[in-house]
C-alpha cells in the first residue's frame, strides 16, 4: 500500500509538473514521449518478430505452406506440426537430459565462480593480478581455439600423471559421458566462467569491508565470512550468474558435440537433436523445423517469465551492461 500510494504521489506531481510548462516546453515533452515510445516500439518488434513469426508457422498445415495467400494466420489450423516435432525430438527424454546437464552445470559453476571471484576481490596473495588477466583472457580467446587441446585432455585424462602411474593406461577417457561438463564447471573452466568471474569479483568489491572485518571480529573464518556475509548479499549476482549460466548451458552445441561423440549418447541432448532434423519435404521440413525451435525454446520463455523481476533487479544491481 506505502508503494502504491507513492507511485500515485510521483504520478500526481508529474502531472503538476506538466501544467506549469511553456507551450514550447510542453511540444518538446511530447515530441520526446513520442521519439522514445516509437523506439521502444521498434526495437520490441525486432526482437520479438522472430517469436511471433514461429508462433504463426508451427500452428500450420501442410496446405498453408503452398497457400500464398496464407501469412500470419493460418487457414488451417492444426497442432500435426507441433506432434511430428515434438516425436522427430524425442522431447521428453532430450529435455529432461538438456535440463539435467544445464541445471548440475550451473549450480556447479555457480560455487565455484563464487569462490575464485572471492579470492581475487578479498584475498591478497603473489600473482592474483596475472591469474586475473589469466580470467580475462579466457573471455577474449574464442573456444573454438582450444578445441583440440581440450578435447585430447578429456579423452585422456590424468591428474598429474597418477593414473598412468597407478594404472599403467595413458589416462582415462572421459568422452560420451557427462564428466566433462561436471569437471570443467567445478574447475571455473565451464561455459562463460570468466565472465562469471569477473561479475562475482565486481560485486564483492562493492561490498564494504566493515561487513567482513566484522565477522573476523566476532571469530568467523575466511570460508565463514564468505558463506554468511558475501552470499547473502550477492543475491542479484547469483541470480545473474545463474540465469546466463543456464541460458547459455542450454544451448550450447558446441562442447556437446566436443565432448558427446557417440551417437546414442549425442542423440540425447536437444540442440543436437534440433540441429540435424530433417525432413524429404523442403518447406513442410520449414515448418516442422520451425516448431521444434519454438520447443526448444518454450523452458527458457517460461524461465524468463517466472523470473524476469528477479534478473532485472539483478541485472540492475550488479551494474552489468551491452
């Protein structure tokens, strides 16, 4: 009630405000009021035209398709489009893998991108700065650069060489499993990790050092300031961190396809599954196509909607930007 009824004191001495301008003044409120409104408007229309243009195809029948007269509305409406998508995908067995890799991989990735950004914000040790700019390089540097190397290191994995000692096997292959994804995301090496990084570290510097100085005083530790004073108040950075992680975990093909090698286990994951449908019929394999984007994307509009105060309040507050 004490918001609404200051959003109603804002809106009423805005209007005032109005009534005491200049005619001129008054034609360049306006003037700007209908700039603005007409570039939110247009900038709404191009991202949101791709949507809307998938919400239209995928409700069409096969007939629509060579029907030129058919744009937007469909004259026969039909859900077959949106059934031979949802069975060419698998889609409960591929998004309940999708979900499960995207949801272990970002909370992973969120500890351990929590952690290394503490150290390099509160922690003061020799070579922070050089393993900082190491964070910020890997930003910079495309994957695509790396491909080999860490294709080779998964496929024969060792740690320092004891397996091979141990073992006497040069090391062990990790491929067409999802230990991959687990390792680099506990390791701050998954998808992202350095920009995550870098979000983390730029909020716990905003973070007064009263706070932390404080639970040393009262006998926390290191580990316990971070728990009870740091996480706490990095709320609208996790939730970033989580929503972008998930995000891009979720449409990710290119370490599913590095990693996922075999058939039967790449089959189970849905951006590679999307990627390579295909039909014998060009324009109705559009349409179907065009369906199975719009399932592939439905988790993520429902996250959005369920979440989209919370990441923009994030979003906001952790002064992340572009």
């Amino acid at each position: 009630m004490k918001i609404q009824a200051e959003a109603r004191a804002a809106a009423w001495r805005a209007k005032r405000g109005l009534r005491t301008l200049s005619p001129l003044q008054r034609v360049k409120h306006w003037s700007w009021v209908m700039v603005r409104t007409v570039l939110i408007a247009g900038f709404c229309f191009v991202i949101l035209y791709p949507l809307f243009f998938k919400l239209s195809v995928s409700f069409k029948d096969r007939l629509d398709v060579y029907d030129t007269t058919v744009l937007w509305i469909p004259k026969h409406f039909t859900l077959d489009t949106i059934r031979i998508a949802f069975e060419a995908l698998n889609y409960p067995k591929t998004a309940l893998n999708s979900l499960l890799i995207a949801s272990v991989s970002t909370i992973l990735q969120v500890i351990s991108c929590a952690l290394a950004a503490f150290a390099f914000a509160r922690l003061r040790f020799k070579g922070s700065g050089v393993l900082f700019a190491g964070v910020i390089f890997t930003i910079i540097v495309p994957v695509q650069t790396l491909m080999v190397t860490t294709y080779l290191n998964y496929r024969y994995f060792d740690i320092f060489g004891l397996i091979e000692w141990i073992t006497g096997e040069k090391g062990v292959n990790l491929l067409d499993s999802y230990w991959p994804f687990i390792l680099q995301s506990i390791t701050g090496m998954g998808i992202k990790s350095g920009l995550f990084i870098f979000i983390f570290r730029q909020f716990f510097r905003g973070i007064p050092v009263e706070l932390e100085e404080a639970s040393y005083i009262d006998g926390c530790s290191v580990l316990q300031s971070f728990t009870r004073i740091m996480l706490p108040n990095a709320i609208p950075a996790i939730v970033t961190v989580v929503l972008f992680s998930f995000v891009w975990q979720w449409n990710d093909n290119y370490y599913v396809s590095l990693f996922l090698t075999s058939t039967d286990v790449l089959s189970t994951k849905l951006p590679v599954m999307w990627a390579s449908f295909s039909l014998n019929d060009p324009l109705y394999a559009y349409l179907v196509k065009n369906a199975g984007e719009l399932l592939f994307i439905a988790p993520i509009i429902i996250l959005y909607i369920f979440a989209q105060r919370y990441f923009v309040e994030s979003v906001e507050r952790s002064g992340l930007i572009g």
